[in-house]
C-alpha cells in the first residue's frame, strides 16, 4: 500500500522522519508493504509545496534537497502560494502530519490544522501536544464523524509507546491514576543543580545540549508538564480537564532554589506530574517533590522521562524512557502511520501505483 503524507511543520521532528522513513523503506515494505511518500510540506516561514506528480516524493529525496534550510524545493515539487489551512485543503494525501510548534496557552493554530485536515478526510498524526491538550474530545469526535484516524503518540515522552500500549495491550484495564517525570529541561536542571551548579548555570547548559528552549519558563514553571498531564487523564482516564485545570504550585526558578537547598540528606528532587481519581473527577498536579533514595524516580538521570500507570490489572505499570529527542518523536509517527494502514481504509480510496 501506498501512503501519501502531507506535512505541516517540517523542522527537527519532520527533518528525523524523513531519515527514519528512508532507513526504514526496506522494513516497512517487507513487514508491512506500506510506502511512503510526501505529496507536499508547509512551514511558518518557506511557505508550502505541493509534488506535480501524484506518487508525491521520496523521503529520500525530500531530505536530500534540504528543504526547508536550503531553500531550494525537492524535485519534482511546485511551489504553493496560499495559508496553512489552504494547503491543507489543496495537498492530495492519506495522512496530515501536525509537527509545527507548540503552544502550550492555546494550543493553536495546530488545533485549527488538525479541524481542517479531518473535515476534509484526511487522518491525522499528530506530535503537538496543544491540539490534543485543548480539544481531545472534539477532534475525536470529528475524526469519527468522518471515518478517519487521530493519532498523538509522540504527544508524551516522544515515541514512547503510552497510548498504543494502553489501546492494544491493557484491554479491559482501568487506570486510576499515574505519576510521571515528564519535563526533561526541569529534571535536567534539577540534577546538575544537584551537583553544585548554579541554576543559570544549569539552564544554560540545557539550552546547548538543545534540551532548553530560550525562554524556558514553560518547562520550568510547569506549563509543559500541565499540558502532558492534561493529555494522560484525559485520554487514559476519561477525564476533561483543561492545562488550566492541573494545579502547579510552588514552581519555577526561584521555587527550585529554594526546595533544592532544603533538601534532606540523601533526597533527590525532581519536577513530578501526578493524576489520581477523586470520586468523579481526576484531580492533576505538577510540582517538585523532594524523592527519598527508595523511590525509583530518584535514580533516574536529569534525561530520562518516566510514567508509572496505577492500573486496576497490571498494579503499577512503570515504562522509562531514556534520553529521547526528535528520533523517538519521528519513530512514535512512523508507529502511529503502521496503525493507520493496518486498521483504516484509504480515506481517498484511489489505488496507486
Ligand atoms: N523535538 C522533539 O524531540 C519533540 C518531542 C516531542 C514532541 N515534539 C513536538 O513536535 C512538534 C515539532 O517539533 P520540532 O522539534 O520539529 O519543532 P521545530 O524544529 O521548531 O519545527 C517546527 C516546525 O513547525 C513550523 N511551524 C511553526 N508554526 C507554524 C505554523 N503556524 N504554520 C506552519 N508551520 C509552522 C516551523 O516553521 P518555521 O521554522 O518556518 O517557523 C517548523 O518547520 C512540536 O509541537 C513539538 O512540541 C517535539
């Protein structure tokens, strides 16, 4: 089978999809005889393409050109003139990639892309937190309104499989809460502050490893965790809440300081999101929790993301990432892409060559 893709955004994340989508032709084939092509890509700043033929561009060849760096357009590709939602509505594909960047307050414009794309047909993969954060339930509802799959994987600790494990290997299983290390800027501060860095220091060092962005207020005063918790209860425990609804108290650089200097010997202190079922409602927290030596969260490296599920069936359910980036995050796509093929008809339905 033949799988068109349409991308909007097309920076680390698409640039590592397009490497893994070319290592990975020859096992994706064999296994599942599934190939991919992009039939056109839209950024914030080079504007869009859309391929001239209709078998679209190999991923090798996409990333050989090195658009959108280079400047230059993949053979094969017209430029296009026009707005993200117009491309949208004028890109021929199966699937539309949301990888543009988050906002963690609105979650928009992604949210609109993702509306547009599913009312026109198109299955989404998404890896931005903001659309599934804010609007879960309507986008769901709209992708079962016209038979078409919404996929965000890579929304939590990247690729890690989170929702496919919990959909395709804890049938019959009721989540009651969980408890994750989700923030990796935070936690990576936390632990060089641990060894005497200073916390400028610490971001600093964050932001040239990449961990970091310039302003790295979201990650430290929780927003970025709010918005994955926000995810996790919502999808895995049929909650509706909001990012504004997670309480994130005590929080931030001066918060982290602090807590860091009152430390008890031997503790560990990490940014902790946790979820836990009150009565009804789900009830969410971010904060900084000082970590005795027997919690397993203590021992893991500033890098590592973890998320331990209470489930009613498997008790506590605890999966670790270790240093992840945009590889994990193109290869929780290429996960969600698999499922898609397996499990849904070609929305368009045009056999191709
Ligand atoms: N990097 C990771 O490891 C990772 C992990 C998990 C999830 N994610 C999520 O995956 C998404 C992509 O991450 P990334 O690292 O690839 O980000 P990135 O390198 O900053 O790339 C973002 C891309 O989106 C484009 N873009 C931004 N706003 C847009 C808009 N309004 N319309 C069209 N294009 C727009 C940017 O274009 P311009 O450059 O022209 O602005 C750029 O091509 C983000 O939502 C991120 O939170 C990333």
């Amino acid at each position: 089978m033949h799988i068109q893709l349409a991308s909007l955004g097309f920076g680390n994340v698409g640039r590592a999809l397009a490497a893994m989508l070319t290592e990975k032709a020859g096992e994706l084939q064999r296994r599942y005889d599934l190939a991919f092509t992009f039939t056109g890509a839209f950024t914030r700043s080079a504007g869009g393409w859309i391929a001239s033929g209709a078998h679209g561009i190999a991923a090798v060849d996409l990333a050989a050109s090195g658009w959108p760096g280079s400047g230059a357009l993949p053979a094969g590709a017209q430029p296009f003139s026009g707005d993200a939602l117009a491309f949208i509505a004028a890109c021929p594909a199966d699937v539309v990639l949301e990888l543009t960047t988050l906002d963690p307050h609105t979650g928009q414009p992604a949210t609109d892309h993702i509306r547009a794309a599913l009312a026109a047909g198109r299955h989404v993969v998404t890896a931005n937190k903001g659309p599934i954060a804010y609007a879960y339930r309507e986008l769901w509802a709209l992708a079962a309104q016209h038979g078409v799959a919404l996929r965000f994987e890579s929304a939590v600790i990247d690729g890690t499989p989170i929702f496919n494990m919990a959909e395709a290997s804890l049938p019959a299983t009721v989540i009651s809460g969980f408890r994750g290390l989700l923030n990796s800027t935070s936690n990576y501060v936390l632990s060089r502050m641990a060894l005497g860095e200073s916390l400028e220091t610490a971001i600093a060092g964050a932001q040239r490893l990449g961990v970091a962005e310039a302003n790295p207020a979201n990650d430290l005063e929780g927003w970025d965790g709010a918005v994955k918790a926000t995810i996790l209860a919502n999808v895995l425990m049929g909650a509706d809440l909001r990012p504004g609804d997670i309480e994130r108290s005590g929080l931030g650089a001066e918060a982290m300081r602090q807590a860091q200097a009152a430390l008890l010997p031997g503790q560990t202190l990490k940014q902790v999101v946790t979820a836990a079922r009150e009565g009804e409602s789900v009830r969410a927290a971010v904060r900084l929790e000082p970590l005795p030596p027997s919690d397993l969260f203590a021992h893991l490296s500033g890098m590592d993301s973890a998320l331990l599920l209470h489930t009613d069936t498997m008790q506590d359910l605890t999966i670790i990432e270790g240093e992840g980036g945009p590889g994990q995050t193109a290869f929780g796509v290429i996960a969600d892409l698999v499922t898609i093929a397996k499990t849904s008809p070609r929305p368009s339905g045009t056999p191709l060559p």
